[in-house]
C-alpha cells in the first residue's frame, strides 16, 4: 500500500521499495512507495530482498525511473535518474557507546553522608536514556522538502491547422475548427477567431493584448505538485473587442503592430522564438468594462487550450527535452520570510483566477473578487505550477500576466534560496472601496503576525488606485516589528501620492526612460534583475543595516548603481 507524504518524511532512512508497477518515466513520490512499517514482514516472507545498495526514500523522491519497474522492487542506483546521491543521517545510524565487557555490568558505589550502607547504581546509565545522564547534543534543524514538483518540457516546432488537434514530434496540429466550439463557453462571446503568427511574421496587427498563457497540462497529482507537462516555444495570446470595435483594456491599450507593442523577453512575454497562437475573440456590445465580459473571453480562450492540453497529456514522458523539479522547502534555522503579491480586485476588468484545475488555466478556479479580495496563500509551487490565471487589464507595460505569474522570477529566486525560509506567498486584492482597503489590509498584517515572519516583501502591478493599498499593506506589515520591502512602479507617472515611515526599503520597476506607461507589453514588470534588488535589501534590511532615504523623485541612476552593487 502507498504512502502519505508525511509517512515518507518520518521515513525518510528507510528502503525505498515501490508499492506497485511504475512505468519509465515515473517522477517517484511518496504514493509510489511501500509502507516502510510493512517491509520487514515482507523480507521475512520471501516476497522483498533489500539489497545492500539499497536507496532510501529521502533519495529517491523525485527521481525519475529509467525502465518500467515491478511492484515489491527495492530502488536502486541503476534503476533511477535524479536521486539524491547525498545519504541522509539518521539517529539510527549514529554509532552508540560500546557496551560493558563480561556477562554482568559493573556498578556504580558511592556514599552518602549521614546514612548507612551503600546504594548501588548500573554502570553506564548514559545508554538507558535518562534525561540527567544522556549527552547533550545542540542539533541543528535541517532542511525538509514538503514537495515536489516536476515539470517536463517539450519543444513545439511547427504549429499547424489539421482535422483533429494532436501532438507529435515537435508538430502541434490544431483542429481547425476548434475555435467555433468555443463560442460556446458563454453567451457574451459573440465571436472568436484564430491564427498561428511564427517569429519571422511578428509585423503583424494585432487588438490589444490581454493575456499570455503558457500550455500547460496536470498529468499527475495536484497542481503544485506531481508533474506536469509544459510546452515549450509556444504560447496563446488572447486578444478582445466587442461588438462596437472598443479594444478589451482599462489604462492604456496596446493595439498595434506586434513587434512594436511587446517587450519580447520579459517573464509575461512571448520569448523572441516562441510561436504564438492568437485568438481573438469579440464580446457582446458595452460589457468590456464589466467583469463578465472579459471573463467571457478568457474561459473561450481556455476551451482552446484546454483541447491542447489533452493532447499534450498523452504524450510520452521519456521524449521530454527538458525537466525541472522544484520543492517547496521548510528550513527551520533560517528567517522565515513571505512574498506578498497585491493584484487587482477593483472588479470590472480587475480580477484574478486563483488555483484553477488545470495549470494557468480558468475552470475549477475562485476569482478573487468573489472571495472579498482577503489574503490566500499559496505554496511557491502552486504558483510556479500555474495556480493564478490573470483577467486584468491594466496598463500594459506594467501587466502581469498568466506567464509572468507561470515564471514569476521573485518567487522562483525566493524559493530556490538558502538563506532564508519562504513560508509562502501571499495573493491579496486590491478593493475599489476603501473601508475595504483597511479590512484586506488588516487581515495580511494579522496573517504576517500569525505566521511569525521576519521579513515581507510587498509588490504591486500598475499604479494609481491600488497604491492605495500598497502603502496599507506596507504598514500593516511594519507596524508589527516586520522588516518590510516595496516593489512598484512609480517613476514619474505612476509617483506614489501616499505613504508611511515603514516605505524606506523600495524597489522601483520602471524600464521606460522618460518614466512614462508607454503601452509596451510587459516592459515595466518584474524582472530577473529586480527580484535581485529586493531579496539584497530585505536581507540587508533583516541584518540591521542602515538603507539610505531614496531620492525625491525617480531617478535611473540610483536604480543602476544598485544593480551595480549586486553584480
């Protein structure tokens, strides 16, 4: 029979013995595994041989099997790939003092003042366990995976319209007709077209941009764990009128010519090689500026995907050209810090899906509108696994969408790091309402609270009224003995108009040089490099360092000479 997780951590120095038939190319996890309570009488039976190269189950999770694999087989070197080469101590392996020589153990003989006679004590107490004689030993906290997600990527490289949707080769075929089903995914879609824009056509007009997915299909566990299979070189972009011609936006639109309006590159952006396929899809009359009508266009849009998805599921996972595995870790002798990502909640077109079935995907998902916009956290993998699905539509430059969520490099640097222990990450809406600003607000510095933290870092999409929040968020956090760092836009259009004493740590986003929204998808979001800035200065902030008070206004020099320092 399988195991939980929490078996396998408490087991994690016993053989690994699978618990029943896995085929190549199984990402080994705790249901895979025997009961470690039960091997013993299964050695004794006949039915198990423990040879002496056994592996544990500390090594072997997450570890990939070369060849299809017996039940009631003890994993070896020569049957895995990926495994932990690293044995793990256990107390059982720690070597005891020797035992006493002669058949019977000496004794101990002292006196005692004021009475007669001797008592007579056991030698060697130190190996019965009592408290006043064992040694005592400072034994520090290691680090513990709580889980593991494995993502297999495959290389699209062709995408083409055929009879049925399939995947074969690197060749992803699309039904041609596929994007007549979708209409039916809600009333307001009145229509919806597709079309396959390659790398070298990229001069192509385009509606306004409101969202990038990645492909992405759960083969096996829950999202955030298990495996996953991801398509690599492709991406759907979702494109939206209404009936009226009004472009699908809010602040600032990027309608246009393709290679004028992207910044290619950026985590939420096409890369420059990837394939897109757009689809296009036209709501009813007036109802761009309500929540339902952008809803409408991206549940069509994931009734396309999700079709590719299961096509994607099907295919073998030996012929994946790429595998990552990510765990969530629990490093207790570390600082426990949290990310806080503030994403819009104003209703209308400012919304989010959160942790939908399928990754990046809509349907199984709660927006978090409905859910009052109060903080909801997240392990770093289900966010990496795709757990938020983007409808804002905010000013392009500064938008973050599905893909930046899928690689959002605050949480991969965050997560990945050793220093310190991320506890999670935290999604909190941004109200139209300020009474509920306040209460969303009071509820993450109580969740900061509750959960101990040493350090926060706080970011934000866009500018203006979820600023608002920003600074609230910021001070909740601070006021409880927090260290606390901002990330923003703000330059010179989006200039914070509040703040707090507890706003002396900020990271600044903008890319544009004039400090403007320049309607450049995905120009001014995070980056690689400002994830770098706000890590060093949370933990220069968590070390006591003094931080100098940052410049009136914006200025790209204090940003470069930052970006300095780290390199």
């Amino acid at each position: 029979m399988s195991i939980t997780n929490e078996t396998a951590n408490l087991h994690k120095n016993d053989p690994a013995v699978l618990c029943c038939l896995r085929n190549k190319g199984t990402v080994i996890s705790a249901s895979d595994l025997e009961d470690p309570a039960i091997v013993p009488d299964l050695q004794e039976s006949g039915l198990l041989s423990i040879p002496e190269d056994a592996l544990t189950i500390g090594q072997v999770l997450g570890a990939t099997l070369k060849e299809d694999t017996d039940a009631m087989t003890s994993l070896t070197a020569d049957l895995l790939d990926g495994y932990s080469k690293k044995a793990e101590k256990s107390e059982k392996d720690t070597p005891s003092e020797p035992e006493s020589a002669g058949s019977a153990p000496g004794v101990l003989k002292f006196s005692i003042s004021g009475l007669k006679g001797q008592i007579e004590l056991p030698n060697g107490l130190e190996n019965i366990g009592l408290p006043f004689t064992a040694p005592l030993v400072d034994k520090k906290p290691e680090d513990k995976i709580i889980r593991t997600l494995t993502q297999k990527e495959f290389d699209v490289q062709k995408v083409c319209m055929g009879t049925e949707t399939s995947f074969n080769d690197g060749m992803l075929t699309l039904r041609h007709d596929l994007y007549e089903e979708s209409l039916k995914a809600d009333p307001l879609v009145k229509g919806v077209e597709m079309d396959i824009i390659t790398p070298d056509h990229r001069h192509v007009y385009s509606n306004t941009i409101m969202d990038v997915m990645p492909i992405a299909a759960k083969v096996k566990g829950k999202l955030g764990e298990g495996v996953t299979h991801v398509m690599n070189g492709v991406v759907v972009m979702l494109t939206g009128v209404d009936e009226n011609g009004v472009q699908v936006h809010e602040f600032g639109s990027c309608e246009g010519y393709l290679d004028e309006t992207i910044r290619f590159g950026r985590p939420g952006c096409p890369d420059p090689e990837d394939i897109i396929i757009r689809v296009n899809v036209t709501i009813q009359a007036d109802t761009g500026m309500e929540r339902r009508g952008p809803y409408a266009a991206h549940k069509a849009c994931d009734t396309i995907i999700q079709e590719i998805r299961e096509s994607l599921k099907r295919v073998p996972a030996e012929t994946c050209s790429k595998q990552e595995v990510f765990h969530d870790w629990k490093r207790p002798s570390k600082p426990r810090v949290m990310l806080v990502k503030e994403i819009m909640g104003q209703g209308a077109m400012h919304d989010n899906v959160l942790l939908p079935a399928e990754p990046a995907g809509v349907e199984g998902g709660q927006r978090n509108v409905d859910l009052g916009n109060v903080p909801v956290v997240l392990s770093p993998n289900e966010v990496r696994d795709g757990g938020i699905h983007a409808l804002t539509c905010i000013g392009p430059s500064t938008k973050e969408d599905t893909r930046h969520y899928f690689r959002e490099p605050l949480v991969n640097l965050m997560a990945e790091d050793e220093e310190i222990n991320l506890i999670g990450v935290v999604f909190i809406g941004s109200p139209q309402v300020n009474d509920e600003k306040s209460y969303v607000s009071a509820r993450l510095g109580a969740w900061a609270e509750a959960l101990d933290v040493e350090g926060a870092i706080v970011t934000t999409e866009g500018f203006g009224n979820n600023h608002i929040d920003f600074a609230e968020n910021i001070d909740q956090i601070g006021r409880r003995g927090i260290n606390v760092v901002g990330v923003s836009y703000c330059a010179y259009q989006g200039q914070l108009v509040v703040g707090n004493k507890y706003m002396d740590a900020m990271v600044e986003l903008n890319k544009d040089s004039e400090g403007f929204e320049n309607e450049i998808l995905g120009d001014s979001t995070l980056c690689q490099p400002d994830a770098e800035r706000a890590l060093l200065m949370l933990k220069t902030k968590m070390a006591g360092i003094p931080i100098e008070p940052a410049n009136r206004q914006w200025s790209q020099d204090v940003v470069d000479a930052n970006q300095q320092l780290i390199r």
